[in-house]
C-alpha cells in the first residue's frame, strides 16, 4: 500500500446547504448539513486514502473534545492523524460553510490555522519512513518547510497545494516538485498566470499547474505549456473540489504522466462537485 503524507490544515467543517446565504439579520432554513473533518490537506488524504492508499495527516487536532469529531471522521476514511500537538486544550478551526443549492457555489467563514501554528520541533520523529509522496498546503508553513527539505534529501517527490499564496511558500518552492495551484494563487506582484508561471519556474520547479474551476487547466511542464479541458457537469456543491483534486493528483502521479494526472484528478474533483458536501461523493463513485 502506497503511503503519502498530507501537511497543514485541519478544520471541523459545519456544511449547509441552503437557497442562498443569509442576508443581514436573517435567519434561514437549511435543506441539509453535513459535519466532517476539513482543511485543503485533510481533504485531500481522504481522498488519496479513498483510492486505496495509506494517508497521514501531519497537522494540529490537540485534545479539545471538539477534535473527536474530526478524528472520529478520519476514522471512518482509514486516514491517521500525526498530531503535532497532542495535548493543546484549544478547540480546533471550526469552519462555517453554506453551499447555494442552485448553483453549488459556497460562502466560508473560518480562522484557518492562525492559533495553531507547529514547529519543527513538534514533527514526529521518522514521519518520512515509507512515504511515497508529500503534500503541503501551507497552513502550517514551519513544519512544511522542514518537511520539504526533508523529503528532497530522500527522493520524495513534493507537492504544494497553491490554494492561495501564504508568506513563506517561497522558502518551500525551491524543494517542490508539481505546484498544483488555483486562480486564486497570487505570489507577490503575480496577476496573470503567465507572471505566476513566470514566478514558480525561477525556482526550478519542474511542474506547474494552474486550475480555474470549470474552466481549462493551464501547465508548463519540463518547459512544454498546454491547457487541459475539465468535464463539464451540473455542480451541486463545489466545496473542496480543489482538495479533492490534489488527493486524487497525489493518487495518480505515482503512476500516470504529469498531464494524465492531472486529467484523472480532475474526472475524481468534477464528480465529487455533482453531490453534496466532501463525502458523498465517494458512496457513489
């Protein structure tokens, strides 16, 4: 069983769905909810988990009672948690979220990891033995960094999940190896994706990419550049698609070519957006 090892956010997601959000000093009814553990990496090592690998997630739940309801979650997906600090009594990020049933799009409110950030002193020792890949989201930016150095002393191939740009991503770039990154990534003086591209190469970065929803996907890639099509689908909610995408990513770029994998990942997100929340998804692909 191939092992990957998922750094950075976890979160206690609240999801709802709704007719849309609530105005000022409204109050709406829910059709449905959903509470699951959340945060771009441990979304992503349920998804890598769900498609028969052994997945870790390398991030902060501590011993608030709040945490097992995440643990309790990433139970059910065979997903363990290497916890950083175990015995921390604040209540882990809880996320607030509300999907708009008619057009799966999604309001979030959370405080990500700013209380809980690790250090490198917190990484359990021999964290790397039988990893076969990384994943850095940079939420917990420290640890990431030591990671990163670490795995690319041993050969481990390192992703990023550039949901958005973080200060300090640009210590960890010099040891990546696929920047998996959205539209809404913007490293400094970065709008276009040609300056992001422009950016991220100077770093020797071998493969880049940049997701734009429903939209192509845009690569450079050992200094060849194309666009990939996405499947086209009715979305029912499109929260965590991308963290779904990089799972399936880390997945599939152990066996397939850069740009293959990218296109398998992005069948496994498009389908996981036609069912509600970050679960269902998976009793019925």
């Amino acid at each position: 069983m191939t092992n990957g090892l998922f750094i950075g956010l976890v979160t206690l997601d609240l999801i709802y769905l709704a007719d849309s959000p609530p105005q000022n000093n409204q109050k709406i009814v829910a059709i449905d909810y959903s509470v699951a553990a959340g945060g771009p990496a441990t979304n992503a090592a349920v998804t890598f988990s769900y498609l028969g690998n052994q997945a870790t997630v390398l991030g902060v739940v501590g011993s608030h009672p709040t945490g097992q309801l995440i643990r309790g979650d990433l139970a059910t997906y065979q997903v363990a948690i290497a916890d950083l600090q175990p015995t921390i009594d604040l209540a882990p990020p809880v996320s607030s979220i509300i999907v708009t049933q008619a057009t799966g799009q999604r309001a979030v409110v959370s405080i990500n990891a700013v209380k809980t950030q690790a250090t490198s002193a917190s990484i359990p020792a021999n964290i790397l033995e039988n990893v076969a890949i990384v994943l850095i989201d940079g939420h917990q930016m420290a640890v990431g960094y030591s990671i990163a150095q670490m795995a690319k002393a041993q050969n481990i191939p390192v992703v990023i999940d550039g949901g958005s740009w973080k200060p300090g991503f640009e210590e960890i770039l010099p040891f990546v190896d696929y920047a998996i990154c959205s539209a809404n990534f913007h490293p400094p003086n970065c709008q276009t994706s040609q300056q992001v591209f422009a950016y991220l190469s100077k770093f020797n970065i071998p493969h880049i990419a940049i997701t734009h929803g429903e939209q192509p996907i845009q690569y450079w890639s050992c200094n060849q550049t194309g666009i990939l099509d996405v499947p086209k689908i009715q979305a029912v909610d499109t929260l965590g698609a991308g963290d779904i995408f990089h799972g399936g990513f880390c997945h599939y770029i152990l066996k397939e070519s850069f740009t293959d994998a990218l296109a398998m990942a992005a069948n496994i997100a498009a389908n996981s957006c036609q069912f509600f929340g970050t679960r269902r998804w998976m009793d019925f692909i």
